[in-house]
C-alpha cells in the first residue's frame, strides 16, 4: 500500500541537513510571507467557537513542506504577540534544530523519556531571535518514537505547554508512513494537511483525510504547498488555502 502511494514522492532531504526557509524572517513583506499570514488568519478564524491553542501540520508522506509551513506558520503566529510554542515531533526527520540553528543534545525526547518528577521542562523550551516565539526540538532520536508520541507523559507535556503558551504547533510525521500521527492529533484542537501541488497523489491526500477522521481529528483544512507551478524559479513557493473535508481538492496530480 504504501509503496503505491510513494510512488511519485520526491524526498527531499535538504531540510534534515539545512533546516527550513524562514521565508517570513527574511522577506517578512514579501508576498509568500503574506500568505503565511493570511494562513495564520484563517486557522484562527475556525477557532471562533472552540479555540485553537494546539494544531498539528501533517501530510500524506514526507517531504511535502510540513515543516516548512509549521515553522513559517509560527513565525507570523508569534509575529501577532501571541506566545507560541513550535515542537518538533517528526522524530524520525527533525528539522526545527537546524532551522533555528539549536543544539539538539537534549529536546522533545528528552523530556518524555527523563524522570517525570524531576524533569525541568522550562530548561528544554528554547527560545529563538524571533520575539514570542519558542521551541523545544527533537532531542536524540529515540527506537521507538511511536510508543512516545503516544505515552501519558506526552499528553500531560501537552496540557502543561497549552497552559504556558498561547498557541502550541506541532510538526509531526507524517499520516501514511507511520502510525505515531493518528493518536497525536486526535488530542489536540485541530490537524492541518499539507498537500504538495503536483506531488502529493490524490489516493493518498484522500487517505490521509480518512484517517484524520478516524482518529477523530479535528480537520482544520490544507495548505496546498504550491512548489514552483507555472515555470517559477526552483523556489517558485506559492501557499494555497483551504477548508473543508471533501476530496474534491482544487489540484491535479494528473500532469505528473
Ligand atoms: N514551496 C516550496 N518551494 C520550494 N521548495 C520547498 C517548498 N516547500 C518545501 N520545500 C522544500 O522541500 C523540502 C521538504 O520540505 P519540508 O518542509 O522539510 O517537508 P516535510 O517536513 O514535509 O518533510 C525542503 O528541502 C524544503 O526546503
Ligand atoms: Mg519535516
């Protein structure tokens, strides 16, 4: 199954080495950044009833700008005052320390797997150069990330970092290649799919709305990740939007 849905992926690597662009710390006015805030803008109008203190990026499969649309998207977060906190939970690629330029000694890991009485968490929150914004990074890749991301020591991280911050993103696997996703964001407010334009098939874009809804995720809608369409340059980025749970997404995967 999964080897169908890979069948077109190309993984790309670079960001596990370099990190990812902070297009919105370096051009903070330039028109990808102003999609960014429009993003921002629109997650949190789908929390004018129930809050949305914690969201997850997700995808079908790796490599489709998770990170890069988490960590974008906590800039321009933090941008607005609020106090966000940006986790790096994709254990088996972790890129916010290399985004941020952090040590990744001690992080997320460190905190799930340390004596739960003892363990200082304000000591593994990081701060970052841009104002209001905090991280806390993989820490060592553990063998069984699966089994962390589902303990209660990770759920009661949750409840204490939702009361310390204004906002919590997660950057977390993604939902196709491996399990540790579902249990995850069932428990926090809300779940954003990542779909690359031109990359991400619609069997598994549809695959991945399915199981956020059997995890019983609130689906909070999608970015379409829109990689150099239309003869741009390499970095041709380009942020689409979009709400709702159809799989009648406005992108083809046909012309690839
Ligand atoms: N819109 C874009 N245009 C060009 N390159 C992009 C774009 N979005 C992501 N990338 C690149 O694609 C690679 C994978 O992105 P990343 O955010 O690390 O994906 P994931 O976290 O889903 O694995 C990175 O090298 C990143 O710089
Ligand atoms: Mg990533």
């Amino acid at each position: 199954m999964v080897n169908l849905f890979r069948k077109h992926s190309r993984v790309d690597n670079n960001s596990i080495h370099n990190g990812v662009k902070l297009i919105t710390v370096a051009q903070p006015k330039s028109v990808i950044a102003e999609q960014f805030r429009t993003i921002r803008t629109n997650i949190s109008f789908m929390g004018i009833d129930r809050p949305i203190k914690s969201l997850a990026f997700t995808s079908a499969n790796v490599s489709e700008g998770k990170s890069t649309v988490a960590a974008n998207i906590a800039v321009v977060w933090a941008n607005t005052g609020k106090r966000v906190l940006l986790i790096d939970a994709d254990l088996r690629r972790p890129t916010l320390h290399k985004t941020f330029n952090l040590s990744n000694q001690v992080g997320l890991t460190s905190i799930l797997t340390a004596d739960e009485e003892t363990v200082d968490i304000t000591s593994m929150v990081r701060g970052t150069d841009v104002n209001n914004l905090s991280v806390i990074t993989s820490g060592p890749i553990p063998p069984n990330p699966a089994e962390l991301l589902n303990s209660k020591r990770m759920r009661s991280l949750l409840n204490a970092v939702r009361n310390a911050f204004d906002v919590v993103i997660l950057d977390v696997p993604p939902l196709l290649e491996v399990s540790d996703t579902q249990a995850l964001i069932s428990q926090l407010d809300g779940v954003v799919l990542v779909v690359k334009v031109g990359q991400t098939q619609k069997i598994a874009a549809k695959r991945a709305v399915e199981l956020t809804k059997l995890s019983k995720a609130r689906l909070l809608g999608y970015v379409m990740n829109d990689v150099g369409r239309g003869g741009d340059s390499a970095y041709g980025y380009g942020y689409g939007y979009g709400y709702g749970y159809g799989y009648g997404y406005g992108y083809s995967t046909d012309n690839k």
